[in-house]
C-alpha cells in the first residue's frame, strides 16, 4: 500500500506541475493573439487553468474534479497554446534572420 501512495503522490505532483506549466502559459500570451486565434479570451483560460491547478492541489487525484482540471488543462495544451504560439509568432520557426520582417524577409528592395 506504501508504494501506491508514493504513486498516487507522484502522480499528483505531476497534475500540479502540469496544471501550473499552463498557467504560466496562458499568464504570458499576449491578450490579443486568443482572440486573433478564435479562441477563448485569455481571462477565460486563466481562470479555468487556476481552477484546475487549485483544485489539483486541494483535491489530490482521488476525487473526480482533478480529472476535470486535467481534461481542461490537456484541451489548452493540445488546442489553445499551438493556435496562440502560431498567431503570436512563437511557434513553428526557431531563430530566423536579422533581416527578417514581421511578414517575412527583407532583401532592401533587391
């Protein structure tokens, strides 16, 4: 029974990180890029992501309300934060060129 527990704590401690990584997340998003996504406003996200990480940390994983947390968590993770990364410019290419512009590169008009 000792080794559940260790598991069931683990496990816990991970769904808190997990729920907290994504409040962080969405903290840091700009406002604008949820909305240019077409997806939930960035209050809506903080909101339901606190949610879920006060309830992952009150409730621990015995109760059925972190399994809602986790499933919203998973849903900003999966759907909202590839969308937001995209539209903010955060996603997709690494590094770049300096003479790159925001809507592609310059070449001064060569």
């Amino acid at each position: 029974m000792q080794g559940f527990n260790s598991f069931l704590s683990l496990l816990n401690l991970a769904l808190i990180v997990f729920s907290g990584f994504a409040l962080i997340d969405a903290a840091i998003r700009r406002e604008d890029a949820f909305r240019a996504a077409d997806k939930k406003t960035k209050p809506f996200w903080l909101i339901i992501l606190a949610l879920a990480f006060v309830v992952n940390w009150i409730f621990g994983i015995l109760s059925f309300l972190p399994i809602i947390g986790l499933i919203a968590t998973i849903v900003y993770m999966v759907d909202v934060r590839p969308a937001v990364r995209q539209v903010s410019g955060g996603g997709g290419r690494r590094g770049g060129s300096s003479s790159d512009g925001p809507y592609g590169p310059y070449n001064g008009g060569r």
